[in-house]
C-alpha cells in the first residue's frame, strides 16, 4: 500500500532529512533532480529554476506538457492547506480515481516544508499539481494590497525553496490567488475589469522575473465566474504581458452564468474568441442550495459535444437520403416524444431553387416504416441547430404509417432528406444530433368517434327550431340546415364515469362545401359541453376552415364538468348542403405545475443586433438606434426641430419592441432586479442640471407610466462605463399580466448634445423563471460515445445518390470543443456545502459519496475522459 508514503514524505521534511535536504545534492542524479538552484545574482539572492527546465507549456488554445505532448486536466481540488498532515494522504487516492491533475489550495500559514512535502507525493503518483492561494481577503475580493503581498511573502517568499526545485519544473502550475478580483460585473465592456488587468499583469511580470517558465493559471473575478474579464482582447492582454506567453486562463463553474449545459457551452464559445487555454479550476453541484449548476452537463460539455456530419453530394433534384440509428432494443414510442437536432447550412434555408424537406421517421421490428410530419428547410436555423419533434400519443400521430405498423416495438429512428426539387447546386453541411426520447406529459382521450358505423349518439338538439338533420355519409357525420336557418346544431349524449373537467382540447375534420364561400363571411364554429349550464370552448371563424376541403381545427376549453358535446356553427347561408365533420377527439389536457426559481428573464449585450430596441416616436429630436462593436449606440442627432424650451425638442425615447418574444419574460416575479451597464459621452459633462437617464415601462391597458429609475450626470459619470443594478418597483395598480406597451429608456434634457452618443453594453432582468422540468430520458443517442457513431448508418436513398457512398462520408463532428477541469473538492466542506464532497475519508479512494461516484464514473468523468500525463524520461 502507498497510503502512507505520503505521511512519512512529510514527516521526512518535517525532520531536515535527506528527502527534503541538501545532502541529496552529493548523489550521482544530483544534476538530474537539481533541488534549489543557487542564488542568481541581482535578483536579491533569490533562488530561482534552472534555465530551460521542462515545464508544462500553452500551445494556443491547448495544454502541453513537459514532453510537447498536448494534455486534458482531469482532476480534483484538494484543500489541502487546512490540514495538511491528514489530507497529504489524499493526494495518492486522488490518483487513485483517475486524476492526471490535482489542484493543491494552500493557506497563509502553509509552511514550506508542508508544500514540499505535497509536491513530493504528487511527483511519486505522476501528476500534474495546480498549486493556488486562497485566504478570505482574496478571494472574491479585489484587494491589490492582498495580491501582491500573497506573491511577495509566499509564492517568492516563504514558498520559493520548494517552487524553483528542478523536479517540480515539469509537474507545477501557478495559481497566484484563487478568486481574486472585483465581483459584479459580468459585462465584457466594462471599464472595470481595468484595475484587475493591470494587476495581474503586474505580478505575471514579477513571476517571470523570478526566473519561473510555469504556466500561470489567471482566476476569473466575480468568484471566479465572471469570464466575461477575458473577453474582449482582455485574455489576450494578459499573453502578451508574459515573456513566456504561458497563461491558462481559469473559471469557477457556479451559479447561473454556469447552470446547465447550454449556458457552459455559450461561455466556452466566447472564451474560443481569446484563442487561449482554459481551465474549469473548480465547480459546484446540481445540489447545491445556492449556486447550483448542473455537474453532469458540465462533464459532458468538458469531454467536447460531438455531432454526426451527414455531407451529401446531391445529383437530382429528385435526390431523397435516409439516415437511420439501430436501438439496441425495441422500444415503445407511444406516450413519448421523440426529437433530433438538426444542423443545416445557410444555403438550404436560402435556397430559391426548391426547398430541401426534411422528415424524423421510425421503423418496427419488421421494418414498417412511419413518419414524423414533414419539415422544410426554410423554416429551420440557417448555419444553426435546429430541433425536429413530435409528441406520440397514438398511431394518429404519424404522418403516414405502413399498415400494421407496431409503435410499441420501434427498433430505428431516423431522418430523411429530401431534395423535394432543390437544385443540386444548392448543398452545404447537414449535421445530427441529441436523437432522444423522453416520457411525454400526453393528453388522456377521454372521447372519441369515427362514424364509421354511423351517427353514434349524435342527434339534434331537442330545443332547436326547426331541428338541424343529422345523418351518416361517406364515414362521416353530416349536418343539414334548414333552408332560411343560418346555424346548424349537433348534440352528442352524455356518458356515465366521464367529465370534462379541467383544460380540454377538441379536435375533428370539417368539409364545409365550397358553395358556403360566398355567402357565409360570418361563419362562426364552436363546440359546447353542459354541466351547471353551456359552455363554449373558442371560436373559430370562416379564416380557420378551408371551404371545399377537408380542415382539421382544434378547441381549446376549461370546462367544469359534463359529458355531452354539442357542435354550433352559424352564419351559414348560400347552400343547403350537408356540412361534414369526422375523426372528433376530446382529450384532457395534463395540468401544468409549474414551479419557479430565480434567474434571468431577459439579457442582451447586444452582439449580434439591437435586439428588438428602437427609436419610439415621442418627441421632436432625431436619434438614430444602432447596434456596433457588441453594444446598443443610442445618439442624438442635429436638429432643427424648435424651441429647445420644448421638452419635446429636449428628449429622445428608444424602447424594446418585442418583448412578446421574451420567453421567460414576468412582471408577476415576487421581484424584479434589472441591471444597465451604459457609458455616456464625455460631451455629457456640460450637459444642463436638468438631464435624467430614465428606465421606464408601461403597463398593458396603457395606464400607469412608471420611471423605475431615475439617474442624474452625477450617477452615470460620463466618459466611463457605468453599471447600475436596481429593482423594479411597480406601481400597486400596474397590470402585471400581459405585455407592456412600452418599456425602455428616455433621455431628457440633451437639445444641445447633437452626435454624443449613449452607449449601452448590457440589459438584463432578474426574476422569477419556470424551474426547468427535468427530463425522463428513455433513449439518448448523442454521440458522445463510439458507438453511438456504430449506430448510425444509411437506411435507403433515390435519385442518383449511392448509399455505400453516403455512408463512407459520415463523421464525427466537433459541436464543442472539450476543455479540461477539476471538480470541488475532494473532503472537508463545511456543512452546508457538504455535498460537495467526492470522498468520505482523506485515507482512501474507496469511500465515495454519491457526488464522487458521478464524477468518477459518471458520462465524461474521470474513469472515461482522464488520461495519464508525460513527464520527461529523466524522471
């Protein structure tokens, strides 16, 4: 057993032996394993590493290590420093469970002979070792005073006998301050990332100075998690401070800004831009009180989201290709929904030259086929990911299926492409992905008829005068007026041990004769039930029928009771012929509980566009909306519009058009914390006493005006980024429900500031958003594994294709790429925070918590993705 070499590594150094000492300077490997170089002079007598001692190297957005060979971290966060006579023991049972990297938190009073003793036992497993700093007036703070002293009195004071020893060259990383810089920001333009560059570039230059090669591993401010400091050329600034242009940049995944797979794979791709490495140095729990995220996406996301490239050389435009992945086992598809990703070029979407088709489809264990519904490629992302669904409540939720088609035995799920006319010429990339299925929440049909064998219990309403004539024709039930009536009205009977009770959905086909058309504009169609009196589901109106042809409509209704069903439609005049209605369904719907929690409703930095802000027409002074460089420029322009005593030629007014399209946006949140980050032109400074930077909202009923919030020149500080975080108090009156007929900024008092633009870099809204449902994954094809590519094949092709050669051309495509990362922490967390926790004991490897057990064995933990580092052959 090696549990105790560790120990007696320690106690070795503790005691001045040889382990630790000079003595070992006088062996044959002296040259070798070289432990303090001598002084260099001019450096104050400070020892320092060996010139060109191997160390672990950044090689654009990669890490290297001693050897050149390129290295993914896997590994876990250790404190170390808190204990450091039981947790050196740990060190070897992090090893243990796959671990490549550990990264070692030391404390302010961690004595050298403590960090050597560590570095030791790291050396002995063949790991790589993050060592980093972490105090309370460090992290999350943005003490200057606290920085360098921790790099002065430790890393080049207390630390550095231990640090510049040529064994520890190849196996070393440098995180000076764990946390360290300022918290709130999250805003890639800010000016306040400012004083935290220069400091670091500030002790990057006095580390390089002291003769160290390491890679230095810079910690994200905000706790670590506001990676948005890097954005910007700001990571980029920090490499070119460096001699040795070896920088790794670190962020902490918690909160939020890091909360499912989605948000970590948009932080990774904004932080690509910095052609940089990055490592997740640390990162929390799905179950976490505070600060959760989602620690298997996180995995997952780390190992690099792959997709499957499906590149078709297309020939015809009569071309059709079907891709199809084989389950392992058949599998029921009803009470499902089954769903793909898909990702087209922009050529498809924008072809004027045919449409490309696209259709999800699924075979039995005999190989029946059945369709999903039809797709065109207009209608999807164009050089996006787009996603292709459909619930299956029952066969009559295909498309098309081949007779005796079995949906309880699905053995394959594919996709077709079809060239639907679409000109050869027109092609591009098509990838897949994410091929699921999951337990669907499904209506419960409750009635249903087919008037296959007649009218059923349908009937006329004994009141009515004269009485509408029901009859059976052609499988169908058909509804015949009385001449100079303009309604028809069908009743179905009540049924014992049925209610419709709750939210209902009716569905039926309708042929209304083509002779309706002219003289029937008001038409009207409802369907009713009787409980405590009739009640009307929704309308629909001569717009939501097709005179001539056969119509599917759907009624929606919330109904407190009853069984009996009437179908009304009025306003008919012109013909006398029979009205036909078939295929009538009444399902009830699966009530929605729906649980919140706090996170963001609505955020822009304006990257891409203005995203939906623009001039709102109040007032005489032109200003134009753009969006430039990642923000919103809002800049008032020269005017002849009148007398600058009218407030109207004093003030501009942009607002958000379509905040309807905001999904998550909720004025009923218990709170609302909105946050601008804005920078005002310095011409502002002579701006006159009176000027505002209003945020402001009105209600849906037009009522209830409201400023949420006023600032002055004194807040806003013109020439500089400001960022201003409030809470939107609204008025007791204002209507909460509905969308606002305004909300946005107004400016007041600028009739002399023509061309001094209001620069605004992010908007976001906190408050309560739906707490997402978690998924009941029956089936997940993501391939993220090898055989997930093993599955896929091609099913059938027409045209001029060749299957043999569509199938040869299939690849793995990277949608992400993967990243390395250490997971907090291995024991010792204080007990609200006990469930990050990987292990039970600092003694052994074999006692894990449920949490340490997913990331070891979990999809893209530590067993599956951690390979073993390369240190130089003189080791």
């Amino acid at each position: 057993m090696k549990k105790q070499i560790g120990y007696l590594a320690f106690a070795a150094c503790m005691l001045g032996l040889q382990a630790c000492g000079g003595s070992m300077l006088g062996t044959p490997d002296s040259e070798k394993h070289k432990l303090v170089p001598d002084p260099v002079e001019g450096n104050e007598g400070r020892p320092r590493p060996s010139e060109n001692a191997p160390v672990i190297t950044s090689d654009e957005d990669r890490i290297v290590d001693a050897t050149g060979e390129p290295i993914l971290l896997r590994g876990v966060n250790l404190q170390y420093g808190e204990n450091p006579i039981d947790r050196i023991n740990s060190i070897t049972s992090i090893r243990e469970v796959g671990s490549n990297v550990i990264r070692l938190q030391l404390r302010a009073e961690t004595t050298g002979e403590e960090l050597e003793a560590a570095l030791m036992t790291v050396v002995e497993e063949g790991m790589i070792a993050v060592i980093s700093y972490w105090e309370p007036e460090v992290a999350c703070a943005a003490d200057d005073q606290a920085l360098f002293g921790a790099v002065n009195n430790l890393w080049l004071g207390e630390w550095i006998d231990v640090l510049v020893q040529d064994r520890f060259q190849p196996h070393i990383m440098l995180n000076l301050a764990s946390q360290w810089g300022p918290t709130g920001i999250f805003n890639s333009y800010s000016q306040g990332y400012r004083i935290y560059i220069d400091n670091y570039k500030a002790v990057i230059r006095q580390v390089r100075d002291a003769g160290f090669d390491n890679p230095i591993v810079v910690d994200a401010p905000g706790c670590g998690r506001d990676y948005f400091a890097f954005l910007g050329n700001r990571g980029r600034e920090l490499l070119a401070a460096d001699d040795q242009e070896n920088i790794i940049l670190s962020v902490h995944g918690y909160g939020s800004r890091w909360g499912d797979g989605d948000d970590v794979a948009e932080a990774m791709a904004a932080l690509e831009g910095e052609d940089m490495p990055v490592l997740m140095s640390e990162f929390g729990d799905a179950n976490m009180e505070e600060d959760d995220v989602d620690h298997m996406e996180i995995m997952v996301q780390g190992a690099g989201n792959r997709a499957a490239g499906l590149p078709v050389d297309w020939q015809t435009e009569a071309d059709k290709a079907a891709y199809r992945v084989t389950l392992e086992q058949p599998m029921s598809v009803y009470g499902r929904e089954v769903s793909m990703d898909v990702f087209l070029a922009a050529a498809y979407v924008e072809s004027t030259e045919g449409v490309l088709g696209l259709q999800m489809y699924v075979r039995d264990g005999e190989g029946r086929y059945a369709n999903l519904g039809w797709n065109t490629a207009d209608a999807q992302e164009a050089d996006g990911w787009s996603t292709l669904t459909r619930v299956i409540e029952n066969n009559s939720s295909f498309g098309w299926a081949e007779e005796g088609f079995d949906g309880s035995a699905v053995t394959q799920i594919g996709l077709e492409l079809i060239g639907n006319g679409k000109s050869p010429e027109v092609g591009g990339e098509i990838r897949i992905d994410n091929i699921k299925v999951i337990e669907a929440s499904v209506p419960e049909t409750l009635r249903a008829w087919d008037f296959d064998s007649g009218v059923a219990d349908w009937g006329p309403a004994s009141w009515e005068d004269p009485q509408t004539q029901v009859s059976a024709q052609d499988g169908a039930l058909a509804l015949t007026r009385v001449d100079g009536d303009q309604e028809v009205l069908a009743l179905s009977g009540p049924l014992d041990g049925i209610s419709y009770d709750g939210q209902i959905e009716i569905t039926m086909d309708v042929l209304v004769p083509a002779a309706y058309q002219a003289g029937s504009p008001d038409l009207y169609f409802t369907v009713l039930s009787n409980s405590a009196g009739w009640q009307a589901a929704d309308y629909l109106g001569a717009g939501n029928v097709t005179f001539g042809e056969w119509t599917s409509v759907t009624f929606s209704a919330e109904w407190a009771g009853g069984s009996d069903l009437g179908i009304q439609m009025g306003g008919l005049a012109g013909s006398v012929e029979s009205i036909l209605v078939d295929n009538i369904t009444v399902k009830g719907l699966p009530e929605e509980q729906t649980a919140f929690e706090w996170g963001t409703q609505y955020q822009s930095d304006f990257s891409a566009d203005t995203d939906g802000w623009s001039v709102l027409g109040w007032h005489a002074l032109p200003v134009s909306v753009t969006a430039e460089e990642g923000a919103l420029v809002i800049e008032p322009r020269p005017s002849e519009a009148g007398d600058a005593s009218d407030d109207d030629n004093r003030t501009i007014a942009v607002q958000k058009t379509d905040l309807a399209s905001v999904e998550n946006f909720n004025l009923n949140s218990q709170e609302l914390v909105m946050t601008v980050s804005l920078m005002l032109d310095e011409a502002y400074s002579s701006a006159p006493e009176d000027f505002e930077f209003r945020v402001f909202i009105q209600d849906s009923q037009w009522e209830n005006h409201t400023n949420v919030a006023v600032w002055t020149l004194e807040d806003l500080a013109p020439g500089e980024w400001v960022t201003q975080e409030f809470e939107m108090v609204l008025p007791e009156a204002f209507e909460r429900n509905g969308i606002p007929q305004h909300f946005g900024f107004q400016v007041y008092g600028i009739s002399d500031m023509p061309d001094a633009p209001i620069t605004v870099g992010e908007v976001r809204i906190e408050g309560d958003i739906p707490l997402e449902v978690e998924e009941d994954v029956v089936e997940l094809i993501d391939f993220h594994y090898d055989e997930h590519f093993e599955m896929l094949g091609v099913d059938f092709v027409e045209g001029g294709l060749v299957a043999e050669d569509l199938e040869a051309e299939i690849t793995a495509v990277q949608r992400t790429e993967p990243f390395g990362w250490l997971a907090w922490s291995w024991v010792g967390n204080e007990e609200e925070k006990a469930v990050l926790n990987l292990s039970n004991s600092e003694q052994t490897s074999v006692d894990l918590t449920e949490r340490g057990m997913q990331i070891i064995s979990g999809k893209g933990g530590l067993e599956e993705t951690s390979v073993p580092a390369n240190f130089p052959a003189s080791e």
